[in-house]
C-alpha cells in the first residue's frame, strides 16, 4: 500500500470531518463542489495533472474555507479543504452506477448461481475435504 492509498484509507476512518462523498465531482469541468457550494480544483504539484502516485490533488480556496460556515465540520485544523482522486475513480463511478441497476443485480445472482454450482469446493468450504487431492511427483 503506498503513502497515498493508506492516506485515504486513514481519512475516510475520520469522524470529525466530512467524507469525501459528500464533494460532487463534475466530470465536465473537472473539480469537486464541496456541501456549501464552492468549488475545488486540481492543483497537484508541480503542475495541475496527476502526481507520481497516481492521484489527483483537488483544493479548495483559503479565501472561500475562512468565510464559511461549514469549516469546523470540513476541514478541522486546516487552512483549506483538499480532496484526493485517484486515476481511475472514473471508472469506479461508472461500476458503483452500474451496480445499482436491477439488470446488474439480476445478472448478478444469476452469476452466483453458476459459480457456486461449478466450483462447490470454493463456495462450501466443508466440501474441500472431500474433493480429491494431488499427488506430489517425485524428482528422479
């Protein structure tokens, strides 16, 4: 796990501050809109883009945090509000919006079905000892 991962895992364990979901991505304009409105941009360093980590940095203004009503719920011991995105948040999107579909549901348990009915061994542990095992080959 690198430092960026374990970050984000460490911060969405936070409970004096706002999780990331409730920041709307907008995919055309490329930024999060944090609960009050205001937005948040990409500024990874040294440039805009995505870093060595394969994140991408989005902060909101100081200017904006000071004035509003929600920092001591968003951004606790901080000048401003940041949120990590990861590269492929996108198509994580796509898969949790796909995932909430009754076809993907239905597929879904049809899928479990098979995979349950071929590999037993796997979905009904117990069955383990009575499968067959390997025999090892000796070397001669």
């Amino acid at each position: 796990m690198n430092a960026a991962s374990s970050l984000l895992n460490h911060a969405s364990r936070r409970t004096d501050s706002f999780q990331r979901t409730a920041f709307r991505y907008d995919h055309r304009n490329d930024l999060y809109a944090c609960p009050s409105g205001k937005h948040c941009r990409n500024y990874a360093s040294p440039r805009p883009g995505v870093d060595k980590d394969s994140f991408m940095r989005y902060r909101a203004s100081q200017h904006d945090c000071q004035s509003c009503a929600l920092k001591p719920k968003c951004c606790p011991g901080h000048p401003a509000r940041k949120v990590m995105r990861s590269v492929h948040e996108g198509a994580r999107d796509l898969a949790r919006d796909r995932s909430q579909t009754d076809a993907y549901v239905t597929s879904r348990r049809e899928r479990k079905k098979v995979e349950n009915a071929v590999r037993p061994s796997q979905a009904y542990p117990e069955a383990r000892s009575l499968a067959p095992t390997r025999t090892k080959w000796r070397k001669r």
